[in-house]
C-alpha cells in the first residue's frame, strides 16, 4: 500500500460577498463537502464545468486559503491543528502548482532562471551556484536547455512556457503537484507532450497529482481516480475506469456524452444539458442538480442527495437511491 | 558563464532597440528628448557655458538689451536686470536649481507614493481605507494653494519649496500604484509566488512591484515638468528660492517690476520655464507610448 499524502474529508469553502454598503452580505458556497484521499504515485482528477469550485479546492490544497470547516491533512499532517510556521512552511513545500494560463502564471519581468530559483531562495538556504545548479537540472528534466535560463518567458511558447510553469512547481521536490487545468490553454499538438511530460515525471519521481480538467478525454488518459463536482458539491467519485465506462450520475452521464469519440460504431446517445449553471450564491433548493436533470422529480427539489456506494463507485443521487434510473 | 551573459546583455540591447524604436516613431518625443539632453549638459556645464558668474554685478551696464536690440552688447546677449546681472549667465545657472527641483519632488513624491500605493493595494482593509482617504484629502485641496500653506508653515526656501510640492504630488503616485497593484494581485504570478512561500515583502517588491513601473515612469516624468512649473510658481510668489538664487521663478518675480521698461528680464526666464516644461512633456508622452503594450503595433 502506498502512502497517503492528501486526506480530505468534507472540505467547506463559503466566501462572503459585501454587494454594497447597505445591502446585506451574501455567503458564496464554493465548495461543499468534497472528501477524497491521494495517495503516493496516483492521480485524482477533479472535473466539472467552470464555476463549480475546481479552483477553490486547488487553493484550498496549496494552502493559500483555509477551509471553513472540515478536516484536510497533508502527509499526515493535519493542517488544522498546525501552529508552527515551520510546519506550514514544510507543508507548502509538499503542495506545489500548476496553473492553467501559462502566459499569467510567470512573471513577465523575471528571467526564467529567476523565476525557477525564487521557491529555492524563500526555503532554502542553498548557495547561488547550488541554487542555479538545481534550476538548469530541472529545466533539462523538463525538456528545457541551458541557455533559456537566462531568457524572459514572452521569449517562449505556451507549451515552453508550461514546462518552466512546472519545472517551479517540481523544484522544491513536492509530493503532490495541483495542476490546475495544465493543458486546456495549450495547442492540441501541444497538450499531448506536456501530458506525456507529466506522465513520466510522476514515474520518474512518484509523484501524486491532483489533476483539475474539463477535458475528460485527457482524464481518461491520465487519472486513477475520478472527483466529479457541481456546483461546489460532489456528485460521483470513483476509479477511473469505473466512471468512465459505467457512469452512475446524471451529470456524469452527460458530461460524458459530450466528449467527442472516434469510434464512429460506438456511438453514444447524447445527452444534452439545457440551461445554464445555477448561481452558487443561490443554489437550487433540493439536489442542486435538479433543473438540469431529466430525471429529476419532486423530490429532487426538496432533499439534498447525499453520496451513497453504487458498486465501485459512489454517486448523490436521489434518482439513482430510489431505483428510478 | 560569459556565454550566458553576453545573452543576457544582448536581451538587454534588443528591449532597448524595441523601446528606441517604439519611442522614435514620434518625431516631437524626440526633439524634446534632443531639447532636454541640452538642458541637463547646460546644467551640468554651467560654470564652463556662462559668460559670467550669475550673482556678477556690473552696475555700469544695468538694464541692458539684448545684443540684438539697439544700445544691447555682445557680451551680454540676452541682456541685464536691474542689477546688471547677466540674463543669460542667470538662466544657465537657474536650469540647475529646476532641473534639481524636479528630481528632488519626483523622487520624493514617487518613493512615497509607490510605497503607500502598494501597502495599500496589497494589505486592503482599513490600511488601504485610511491610506486612499488621506490621499483624497490631500487631493481635496488645490496643489499650489496645498504647497503654499506648507510652505508658510515649514518656512520659505527652496528645500521646504520643494517638500511642499513633492506632498502634493504624492497622491497621485499613490492612486496609480495602488490601482495597478489591485490588478496584478490576482494574476497567477502572484499566486504562484504565494504557493512558493513569498512574504508579503517580496510580493510587493519583487512579484508586483516591476509589473506596475510603466504608468509610474510616466506619471513620474510628467510630474517633473509640472515639479519645475510649481517650483517658478512659489519662486515667483517668494516662498521658493530666495532672491540672489537665480532660480528661474524667483528671476521673473524679482525683475517684475521691469516687465514695461526692461521686458526682456523677464521674457526670457519665462521661455526657459516653458521650452524645458515642453520639452518633458513630450518626452513623458513619448514614453506613455513606448511603454504600453495596449499601443504595441506589429
């Protein structure tokens, strides 16, 4: 058994929104009681379309931001009851990122070489020439040569550009790595050598990631395991394999048949969504699911589902805990 | 290692030679900047150019005009005051006390203001409240009328002169800082940054700060042509440089009396404010070009 480095458990995030002076605060709820484990050398994929709190969790997991309620422990650690800024510092040490846009997530007035020793300089207290030597060993392990360590990144391409974003993230050595939809700003030419990329560096290194996309067929491609979510919730979770091929949820279901496909016999029925993502600042009463949802009943709309085991996977669903799909 | 750095400093070269070629598409930009190199070598070489020592009295030629007016002579070319004090020596010595002036406010005023702005931008809350509501207050009041009450209290001078307007100035540094601030605090850079363990210090200086240096370059060289203007303006109401000091407000203020008899006195310090004012502004102008991306062509 490897070892668990992430252990989530009924995450809450709710932002507080001031809509003027004298009206009252509203509460977000971007996230709510999402639960997972990570373990050693695996990926979960987070995955739902925009606005439905994959973000928040990355912030949450980074440490940037502290849930409001619910227990997550890194390496088993747990981050609640940590005082030491010692600890947080190690802590932020295992998590590291990477962001989607890799045109915004380096500093245009940094050198590369800058930017891959800034982690380095913060928490380490390695020598300069220690310090470059690190950076030009991680930029040839992702493919990039020594005399672009002296280059600004609006001298590379997306796709170079997202090799130096995750160069940053490795070079503190994590255990876990967030990538928050790594690919989806890149060419598709592109996209498949940074997976390829990221496939070898967790083999190579043994690294977990937690993978948030909204491209299922990269997901496919690359997770263990699978964290459907809408609307800050969770809906289905499961192994891969299992939620790809025999997908409980509605909303999985759906998401699913709108993957384009290549196997023309294998032809799906597809499922199409009408209407638009509720606001998360006021959610649907019941499932938050059920204006979108053609199973969706009275009941629905009355009582919030909670996940419940369907084989090896587990699903909230009201529909699928009565029997009716 | 000498390989890598000759890239770097070629890098350097090609943003220069990028930056050159954005700022010479404006002819004006670069005939103010040709003007302004000649103000700051006249300033530099005032000891060498002036014919005479600026405080030189040569009572036996007072009020003279121009060389080029009837009864004017050569050696006095642009003529004399009262006193029989070389116009032109004047001017020449003045262009340091401006130019000086000038730094001394926009440094001032820029350091402070960058500081506030992003104390204030980066922390929010009630620091970011009571930074902004100072500055309007600050703003609330007139520049020069704001100046001239500090001046009356620090005492006139060309030093508290330029405190008074380097105050003044300050809120305008802290606005723009502050609003660029707000708008690379959410890029992902800076969140990365965070990811990695920066300090609140480093974020500002190191992550935002270089990010946000293009509007205040411009404002801060926009402020030095207004800086020269506000110095004359006290200069001339008496509450900048004192009277001896050829400073080029307080040469107009003491020769005002001349203005129907001896008007070149007069005319010709108030040029110099202008053509140097002119001069800047067009450079800052040039420089709003070059530096925003927005305009980039090509």
């Amino acid at each position: 058994m490897s070892k668990q480095l992430i252990k989530a458990r009924d995450l809450h995030k709710h932002y507080t929104i001031n809509d003027g002076f004298l009206k009252s605060s509203k509460k977000l709820k971007a996230l709510s009681g999402v639960g997972f484990d990570l373990y050693e050398g695996k990926t979960l994929a987070v995955v739902g379309e925009s606005g439905c709190g994959k973000s928040t969790l990355a912030r949450l997991l980074t440490t940037i931001e502290e849930p409001t309620s619910g227990q997550l422990s890194i390496d088993g650690i747990d981050m609640g009851s940590v005082q030491s800024k010692a600890i947080t510092k190690q802590l932020r040490q295992t998590v590291q990122m990477v962001f989607q846009d890799p045109f915004g997530s380096l500093n245009p007035r940094q050198k590369v070489g800058d930017i891959l020793q800034e982690p380095l300089i913060i928490n380490t207290s390695l020598s300069a020439s220690e310090r470059k030597q690190k950076a030009l060993d991680m930029m040839s392990l992702v493919g990039l040569r020594d005399e672009h360590f002296q280059r600004y990144p609006h001298m590379f391409s997306g796709g170079q550009r997202q090799r130096i974003a995750i160069a940053r993230a490795l070079i503190l050595k994590p255990k876990v790595v967030v990538l928050d939809e790594p690919v989806s700003a890149l060419d598709v030419s592109i996209q498949a050598q940074v997976i390829n990329l990221l496939v070898e560096l967790q083999k190579e290194l043994g690294l977990a990631y937690v993978f948030i996309s909204h491209d299922l067929s990269i997901v496919r491609h690359i997770a263990d395991e699978v964290l459907v979510m809408y609307l800050g919730k969770p809906v289905e979770q499961g192994p891969s394999e299992v939620i790809f091929n025999d997908p409980k949820h509605p909303y999985t279901q759906a998401l699913l048949s709108a993957t384009p496909s290549t196997n023309i016999k294998n032809k799906r029925q597809r499922i199409k969504l009408t209407g638009e993502l509720p606001s998360p600042i006021d959610p649907p009463n019941g499932c938050a699911f059920n204006p979108r949802c053609q199973h969706a009943n009275k009941s629905c709309k009355i009582s919030e589902p909670v996940m419940d085991t369907f084989g090896k996977s587990r699903a909230a669903c009201l529909a699928l805990d009565e029997g009716r799909i | 290692m000498s390989a890598t750095s000759s890239v770097s400093t070629s890098i350097r070269a090609q943003q220069w030679k990028e930056f050159w070629f954005y700022f010479s598409v404006s002819k004006t930009a670069v005939a103010g900047l040709v003007f302004l190199i000649l103000v700051v070598l006249m300033a530099l070489f005032a000891d060498v150019i002036s014919p005479h020592g600026p405080a030189e009295q040569y009572r036996e030629f007072a009020k003279l005009p121009p060389a080029w007016i009837e009864g004017g002579q050569l050696q006095f070319f642009l003529g004399t005051d009262y006193a029989g004090r070389d116009m032109l020596s004047r001017i020449i010595h003045g262009s340091r006390l401006s130019l000086l002036a000038g730094c001394v406010v926009v440094v001032l005023s820029m350091s402070i203001g960058v500081l506030l702005g992003l104390i204030a931008g980066y922390r929010g809350g009630w620091v970011e409240t009571l930074i902004m509501r100072v500055m309007d207050t600050i703003m609330a009041v007139p520049g020069l009328l704001l100046a001239l009450v500090l001046v009356a209290i620090l005492g006139p001078g060309l030093l508290n002169a330029m405190v008074a307007i380097a105050i003044t100035y300050t809120p305008s540094f802290v606005r723009l800082t502050r609003a660029s601030t707000l708008t690379e605090l959410n890029r992902d850079y800076v969140t990365a940054s965070k990811v990695a363990g920066a300090g609140p210090a480093r974020l500002m200086f190191i992550s935002i700060l270089p990010n946000c240096m293009a509007p205040i370059i411009v404002q801060g060289t926009l402020s030095f042509s207004t800086a020269i203007l506000d110095t004359a303006a006290l200069g001339f109401l008496g509450m900048g440089a004192q009277a001896p000091i050829p400073e080029w407000g307080t040469l107009i203020a003491e020769n005002r009396d001349l203005i129907m008899s001896a008007p070149w006195t007069v005319t010709f310090p108030g040029i110099a404010i202008l053509f140097a004012v002119l001069a800047i502004n067009l450079v800052g102008d040039g420089l709003r070009d070059a530096l925003d991306p927005k305009l980039k062509r090509s």
